[in-house]
C-alpha cells in the first residue's frame, strides 16, 4: 500500500499536512497562523482560584484565559511532607483516590510550572497539567518522574530489550524519566546518547529560569505544525514526502539530515502550476469531510451529528439490496461502517463520548466481528481511545482524547440566524409573531406610529396574507403602521421601532425593549455614581414618614412657613427683651391680626412671600436629612404655643393707639443662619454660593446653624 505525506504551504496564512494512502486521504492535519495551537508550551504560572467543589484550580500562565488543573493531574511534589515520600514512575500516577484534597496542596497565589494538554474549546480554557513532558527526537523527558521506558507502538520484544539496555547504561539524570519513541528504532547507542543530552541541557535552563523568572512567564515553546507532524506522524512506511514550498522542503530535509539521515532522500519539491491537493484529488475529500452525510462503498451511508455532550453516528442501509437475507445485508453495511468511522473520527478530529447506532444484528457472531473490526481500525488512532462491547440494541459506547477543537469549528462559525441550530422560523409563523407584537404596542396610548423592518419574505406574507387585518388595526386605534422590507435582516428577526406624536422613541417593556442607556439618571439628567451616595441622601432628604405623607395636603413648601413662624417668635422675644417694639412690616404683620381673623390666614399671607424667598435650584446649600428633621420636629412643637404668645403680646399694643409714635426706623433684616430669609423688607436676601458637598466629610464640616 502506497503511503505519501502531502505538505500545502501558504505563506504566512496556513499550513495544512496529509496523510494519502492508496489515493485516499486518511489523516488531515490544519493550522493557520491566526489560531496558534499552544498545547505542549510550558509556562510558569500562579493560582488563582481554588474550587474544592470540583478539585481544581485555574491557573493564570499569561495567555489571557485562566488554565484547569484537576487534582489528578498535579504532582505529589505538591502534597506538601506528604508527596516527599511518593515516587511516581514513568506510566503510572497516584490513583485519584489516594490523593489528598486540593485545598490542602494549593492556595491563591502560588506559583506553579504547568503544562497546556489540551487546547480551549469554546468557552472553557485550556486543560492544564504539572506531569511535564519534553519530546526530542528519540526520547521524551519526563521531570519529577522516575524509571526508565520503551513506547508501547514498539512491538519486537528483541528490539525493546535492546533499546532498555542501550538506555540503563546512559546513565541518565535520576530526578527525570525518559520514554524511548518508536523513531528509536535501529537507532545507536550515540545517537540515543546525543539526543539525552540535549535534552538535559534544555531541562537545566528551564530551571534557571523557574528558579529566578516572575510568574506568568513562558519556558518553553513546541515548533511548527510542520516540525511536529514529521516528528510525530512520519513512519518507515511513508514512502515520500511531497512539498509545495521551498523553505519548507528545506527545513524538512534539514530535520531529516540531523533526526534520521537515511531518510533525507524522501523529501520531493512540488512546483506544477496546479495546487498540491487539487492535483492528488485531496480538495473534494476535505469538502466532504464537513458534510453530515458519509456514503459507504455499498450504498449505505453514515450520519454523524456532533453536540457538545456527545457524538452521535447513525448507520443507515440505504439503497444496499444485494442480498436477499435481511440478516446479511446489515452486516455487511455495519462492516463497511466499522471501517469508515475510525477514519472519520481521525479526520473530523472528534473526541468525548461517541455513540454508534450499528443496525440490529441477530446472530452474537456478527456482533463480535463488527466489534474486532472497529476495535483494529482504531488501534492506528494516535489518540486514546476506550470502546465497549455491542448492546442489545446494536449500540457500541466509546470515548476517544481530544486534543484541539475539531477542524469543522475552526473552519466554520455559526450562522447568525440560525444560531447554529440550523433552522429559522417560517414566514407565517414570523407573521403571526409579528402581529401579536403589532397588537401590543399600537394599543399603548404612548405610541402614536410603529414603524417595522422585516425579511423580504415575511414583509411580502405580512401586506399580502395580513393586509386586512393591518388596515383593521390602523382604523380601530387611528395610529399608523409602516412597514419596511430589509435584506440585511434574517427570516426571525425584526426591527422594531414605536414613535410618540413628537416623534420621540417609546420603549415597552412587555415587548422586552429597553432604552439606549438602561443605567438610571439623577433628577437633572445626569448619570448617578456608581456607589449611589449622593443618591441615597438626596432620597433621604426629599423622603418623608408614611404618617406625614397621609397628611400633606398644603404645598411643598409647607415647613418652610413653619421655621419661619419659629424665626419670628425668637426674633420677637430679642426685641422684648431688649425694650424696643417689634417692628411692623407686612410679612409679619399677619400674626398680628385681631384674634377673630382665622388662624389659617397667616399661614397663606406668608406663603407667596415665602415662595419668593426660595433661592434658585442649586443656588444654596443642601440641608442635612439630621437639620430638616430637627427643624420640622421644633416647628411642630413650638407652632400654637407660638401664635397664642404673640396674640397676647399684640393686645398692648393695639390697645394704646393713641401712644406716640416711636421715631421711625429702617428696616430690619435678621440673619438666621444658612439659609437667609427676607423677613421685613420686600426683596429677598439670598445666602452667598456655596459649594454642594460631595462625601460625607464634606458634610461633617458644615456648622449646624440651627442650634
């Protein structure tokens, strides 16, 4: 069987390498430039977070997204005094159950040398691990680990034994592991001998820098796409290996003259003008590659629908009826499929857990030969894979490692329609959506036009099918209805828009329409911080009790009068106590009216005066929620005691009309604190302009005038 590696180069953008036997593509190996893969890289990073909930940590190791350690994963060198006395040897870890809690072995903060084995997929990051693997060209270098190994793929046992002996006597570092890959086949002591050491000396400036570099910071980078692939994937069996590039060629023959000099000859240079997998027929087998249907040589065919649990693959006979025995017919469909999904599966690059729905079988002998077919395909997988037996119902569950997002989601991106689902609404289904909506936001006495923007079909199926009842809305609610086809708009979607009569924008939340700005405003517009204190207390001072909210029925400015009234009384026993008349003057002179005037009648003689002397929005200084409560309480206290002192003082005064009359005087204007009110002359005295404060200092260093 023929087998070539096919290596497409475009430079600068993408890399794709495939593996062609016999004319058919098996393997299919992608990186573009934008989509780096980082798994193998080693970082140095810190923890973050701990989760004991689940027994992982999330460590920071500087790409951006935090990567999960689980507990299984993390060397006993972290267990603290108990790790010292555990030795891990090379193919076999701590089982999970004999591991201590993570809490115990890791706290936010610490530093840590990771390793990335698996790279991101969608919103979870990459799978991190301390077991830190090191590949060279011949050997894999394990730190932390002990013994020594031969790769399992090597299967002469002469051949192992000799590659064991060849390793012992190395006598290699006893604080690291080595594994000898199966490119050390045939290979000599000296060569084995040079690759150990290479190895060593990259292992000890990793350690330098771990021991003096800050965290996050990066150790050490795996090469290419290119690098890696002929490393990992060549085989004796690859009869030659066709390039289209010319540095590249060069590379892989430099690679091939250090790593296995009898195989330099191999390489071959590519120049015809048609592209590389055109040319080998490679294109049509990726276009198929993505598709939901495989055929099957028969006539069968394969389903294969991926979802973020699982992978469902479904056998299907399809038009195969070349025989009559129903039995034979479906087993000969479920051992081509055994065939076709090992190689779908490394194509695709599908891994977590697989189902296959083989079709039913009868007799156990067929179900034991589909499972040996199914079960050698896979074995040529280079990831892990975990298969168990055939059910009853014709089912095989099995789980394969995932290394990268599969080549479909890094090709391909979800449909901004649809979603990813892969289906939309219908036009009538749209339309009747559509006019439910219609019916709530023309009935809003809010709304005085509705203008809509819909998909060419559904707008065709709304003034066609729907015109009636469009005309019936606009006649019953005498509002108008405008709508507008929209290419750029899928077959769900809508562009809704509500007007008032002025034209301004109306937003209904049953409708699940939220202004442009959702974040609440201050009285005047403006944007509150976002520790909302001066919110709070301008509610407070604006808030009044439940009992005195039942009981306002005068004007806002109702306190006001009442510490007015308290400023009178106190300036008029200074006056008394000082021997002078209280002045005379029309604001004042209401409380002074003869006894059978209404009590009401001061209180609404002072109260456009009042409402004059109220200094200009942000003009003065904001009362405190302590100073409005203390002078409210005082205005309730003081207020009839107050109008029955000054009745009784008046009376004197009007008894004697005949008195002289004392020299006239000029007015008076009593200074009573912060806010300075005009009590006898008739222009008001505003306070002078005071900065509002900002914090609760601010307001520690205002005097409390009231007191």
């Amino acid at each position: 069987m023929a087998k070539e590696m096919l290596i497409n180069v475009s430079e600068g953008e993408e890399c794709r390498i495939a593996l062609v036997q016999d004319g058919r593509l098996e393997e299919l190996y992608m990186e573009r430039t934008s989509a780096t893969s980082h798994v193998g890289n080693i970082y140095k990073g810190r923890v973050t977070n701990v989760e004991p909930s689940i027994q992982a940590a999330f460590v920071d190791f500087g790409l951006g997204r935090n990567g999960f350690l689980h507990i299984s994963d993390l060397l006993p060198t972290y267990f603290g005094r108990r790790g010292e006395e555990v030795h891990e040897s090379v193919g076999r870890k701590m089982a999970r159950r004999d591991r201590p809690p993570i809490q115990r072995c890791l706290r936010r903060g610490d530093e840590i040398v990771v390793q990335i084995i698996k790279e991101g997929i969608g919103t979870k990051g990459p799978t991190l691990s301390t077991y830190l693997s090191i590949p060279g060209r011949i050997l894999v270098m394990m730190p932390y680990m002990s013994k020594l190994g031969v790769s399992r793929k090597i299967e002469d046992e002469e051949e192992r034994r000799r590659l064991r002996q060849i390793l012992d006597s190395l006598k290699p570092p006893s604080d690291a592991g080595f594994i000898i890959r199966t490119a050390g086949v045939g290979r000599t002591k000296a060569e084995i001998q040079k690759d150990l050491n290479y190895l060593t000396r990259l292992w000890q400036n990793m350690r330098k820098q771990i021991e003096s570099g800050p965290a996050p910071m990066e150790l050490y980078t795996e090469g290419d796409l290119v690098t890696r692939t002929v490393r990992d994937v060549f085989t004796s069996d690859i009869e030659r290996i066709v390039v289209d590039n010319k540095d590249v060629a060069r590379r892989v023959r430099e690679f091939f003259r250090i790593a296995m000099p009898r195989t330099r000859n191999k390489v071959e240079l590519y120049e015809e003008p048609i592209p590389l997998f055109h040319k080998y027929g490679i294109e049509r087998e990726i276009e198929m590659m993505y598709s939901r249907h495989v055929p099957l040589p028969s006539g069968g065919s394969l389903v294969i629908d991926s979802t973020e649990a699982i992978v469902a693959i479904d056998v299907n006979s399809g038009r195969f009826r070349d025989h009559a025995d129903a039995e034979t017919t479906a087993f000969k469909t479920d051992m081509e499929a055994a065939d076709e999904i090992p190689r779908q599966l490394r194509l695709r690059d599908l891994g977590g857990v697989i189902i296959c729905d083989f079709i039913d079988l009868r007799f156990e002998r067929h179900r034991r030969e589909v499972e040996r077919r199914l079960h050698e395909n896979l074995r040529k997988d280079r990831a892990k894979t975990k298969m168990l037996r055939m059910s009853q119902l014709g089912i095989i569950e099995m789980t394969r490692q995932r290394m990268r997002p599969s080549l479909k989601r890094s090709i391909y991106s979800d449909c901004p329609f649809c979603k990813g689902t892969g289906l939309v609404k219908t036009p009538e289904s749209m339309a009747l959506d559509v006019m439910r909506r219609l019916a709530i936001a023309i009935n809003d006495q809010r709304v005085a036009r509705v203008e809509l923007g819909l998909c060419p079909d559904v707008a065709f199926y709304l003034q066609n099918r729907k015109r009636a009842a469009l005309a019936a809305l606009e006649s019953s609610t005498s509002k108008r209805i405008i709508i507008r086809s929209e290419q750029s708009l899928g077959m769900d979607e809508m562009n809704l828009q509500l007007f008032d009569a002025r034209d301004g924008m109306v937003y209904l939340e049953e409708l699940g329409m939220l202004p442009p700005s959702a974040q609440p405003t201050g009285p005047r517009g403006e944007r509150q911080p976002q520790d909302g204190r001066r919110g709070q207390r301008e509610g407070r001072d604006r808030r009044l009790p439940a009992p005195q909210r039942d009981r306002v029925e005068a004007p806002a400015d109702r306190f006001d009068i009442d510490r007015l009234e308290d400023e009178l009384e106190q300036r008029e026993e200074r006056l008394l106590d000082n021997g002078a008349p209280a002045p005379v003057a029309a604001p004042a002179a209401a409380p002074s009216e003869p006894a059978a005037a209404p009590p009401e009648q001061p209180q609404a003689t002072e109260q456009p005066a009042v409402a004059e002397a109220q200094p200009p929005e942000g003009g003065g200084q904001a009362a405190m929620p302590g100073e409005q409560n203390q002078g409210r309480s005082r205005g309730r206290r003081r207020r009839g005691r107050g109008r029955r002192q000054t009745l009784q003082e008046s009376a004197p005064s009007q008894a004697a009309p005949t008195a002289a009359a004392p020299p006239a005087m000029a007015p008076q204007v009593v200074r009573t604190g912060s806010t300075d009110r005009h009590l006898v002359a008739d222009e008001p005295v505003f306070p002078p302009p005071m900065q509002r404060p900002r914090t609760y200092r601010d307001l520690d260093n205002i005097p409390d005038d009231l007191d």
